[in-house]
C-alpha cells in the first residue's frame, strides 16, 4: 500500500514569519541551537507539532523538532528546525512543556524536565525507569508522565510501570497514581499487582482518563486529581487519548487469540467503539492533530489518520517520533 499520498499534500501555504525562518536558517548554519522555536511557541499563530527527530542531520538526532502545519493538516514542507532538547517523549500545552529523557550513563534511570516556551528546563527530576509516556493539561496546569520500572514492554508478563501526577508550575511531583482509592462498579478495587499509564486529560485539567491494569486486565478509568481517585470506565483499554472536542477517545485494544493491539475510538457520550483503519499493530499513545486526524508513532516515523475511516493512514514525518500538536495562542 502506497502511504504517501495526496491525502496530506505539501503544498501549503507558509506558517511562521519570514523572520523566524531567517533566524532558524541562519542558527542551524552556525551549529547553533535554534532560538525560533521558542519564538513560534510562544505567539504561534498556526498548530505547530513537536516531535523527536530521528534524521541525525548536524548531530541533532534525538533532539526535540518542530514544523508548522499547514492548511491541508501537513508539515509545512522544509520547516522542521531542531533544538538542543533531548527528549524520548515530549509534550507541551499553554507554554510548558514536559520532557522524558533515557540517562545512557545509569541503566534504567530518567532526567524529567519541565520547559518553558524556549525550551529552555524550568525544573528538572531524576527518575528511577524507562521512558514511556508524557502529557501536558491543555491549560498547562498539571502533566503526567508513566515509566517502566520493570518490564519494558506493556506485552511483557513482568512489566510494571510507574505514572506521576506533576505540577507543572510548581515543577513538583504531586502525587503516584498508585496512591489514588480505585472503584470498579461503585464498589473500592484494591490489589497489589495495579499499574497505571497513559494519562490523558479533560479540559478541566483536574480530571483525566488513564490505564490500569491488575490480574491481566486492563480498565479505562476516570479520575480525579483533587479527590485523588479513579473509576473503571470499561475494559481492554489502553493508552487513551481524549479528542479535543472530548467527543472521543481512541487507544490500543487487544484483539484475537494473540493479543495483538489495534487502535479503536470509542464515542464518549454512547460507549459505542469500533476498530480504526490502520492495518498494523500500534503501540503508542496517540495525539490529536484535530477532531477527525490523529498522529502516532509506526517504526521511524509518524503517521496521521483519518479517525472517521475515510481514508488510510499516511506518512506525516518521516524519521521522527512522539508528536506534540502545539494549538495555536488565543
């Protein structure tokens, strides 16, 4: 199947000023980090998407990218300028933005840092496990990262994760989600084996959606930050992902005899769900490009599909990873 179609054209008009794509030209030809960056995410007028970038032109593989989206929901085509930022997973809402980074020097070991609109780290954590999962509040008020502790992989018997609630100005740890009171059915769910991941947030920040798992289930849940408490939603969900217009949620869902994950959307206000159509098996938490697309991690690169099955997935960006969507500033 040919993936690189018409369906995300790169013939777009231009999305940031014509002094910005000067600064960004003229600091990556002295080696230079990239100033533009911050100077788009802080009056972007237009969605812009950061992403780790996995090109390693100039030494900046790994480091966070950005690249404007253009009218026709596609990079703007030659955009994709780099910083110094080293993130495995990055995410950013109402100018702060979170970044997991691996330490290659301590095994199984993370540097969390909490950045501003230059992406500059305004607090910074170390933390014992394995990067997985980072997201920010649209309001910018709280975040939520998820690590392995054990395990690296959510198919692996021994798998055991870690999720932190943050305050992103305060740069602090608010609270485990393993510290949270769990009902199932109205009635308190306790077990020792809970592993929580995949936060996604409402647009009141203090509530969320997220994964747990015990006794080789897995539950959507909702909670709430303030109350410090969740509820199972539904069964055989995973890595949610609330729909700017929280009409939907799409995650991962085992399907078949082998368990193999395939991404669904499930309609907030009915329950109904029903399968997506990407073909391969995903294991990533996805973003939202708008209400209708969203983008998600498949080998080296970045897909975008169209959620309503009008269409087949399409490359987005090639050799990158952990797409942020930036909306524009109010």
């Amino acid at each position: 199947m040919n993936r690189r179609v018409a369906f995300f054209s790169v013939v777009l008009a231009a999305s940031v000023t014509t002094a910005a794509v000067y600064v960004v030209r003229a600091a990556r030809a002295r080696g230079a980090p990239s100033p533009a960056i911050a100077m788009t995410i802080a009056a972007n007028h237009e969605p812009l998407v950061l992403f780790r970038d996995l090109e390693g032109n100039e030494g900046h593989f790994g480091k966070v990218a950005m690249a404007t989206i253009g009218s026709e929901r596609a990079p703007h085509p030659g955009a994709r300028a780099s910083s110094e930022l080293s993130c495995v997973r990055i995410h950013f809402a109402a100018g702060r933005g979170l970044c997991l980074e691996a330490d290659d020097a301590v095994p199984e070991t993370s540097h969390l840092h909490i950045v501003g609109p230059d992406l500059q780290p305004r607090a910074s954590l170390s933390l014992n496990g394995i990067p997985s999962r980072a997201r920010v509040a649209r309001d910018g008020r709280y975040g939520a990262v998820t690590l392995f502790v054990a395990g690296h992989s959510y198919d692996d018997a021994n798998m055991s994760t870690k999720t932190l609630l943050l305050d992103m100005a305060a740069g602090r740890v608010l609270s485990d989600l393993e510290q949270f009171a769990v009902y199932r059915e109205g009635q308190r769910f306790e077990s020792r084996d809970f592993n929580f991941w995949g936060v996604t947030f409402t647009r009141d920040s203090n509530r969320f959606f997220a994964t747990l798992s015990s006794g080789g289930k897995t539950w959507l849940v909702r909670g709430d930050v303030a109350e410090k408490r969740v509820e199972t939603v539904r069964e055989n969900v995973e890595c949610p992902s609330l729909s700017p217009d929280e009409k939907r949620i799409v995650f991962k869902k085992r399907v078949g005899s082998g368990g193999t994950h395939r991404l669904h959307a499930l309609e907030i206000e009915t329950l109904r769900e029903r399968e997506l159509g990407e073909e391969q098996p995903i294991d990533d938490q996805v973003e939202w490009l708008d209400d209708a697309h969203i983008l998600y991690k498949n080998g080296p690169q970045i897909f975008a599909l169209d959620v309503d099955g009008t269409s087949k997935a399409q490359v987005f960006l090639p050799r990158a990873s952990s797409p942020a969507v930036v909306r524009p500033s109010r």
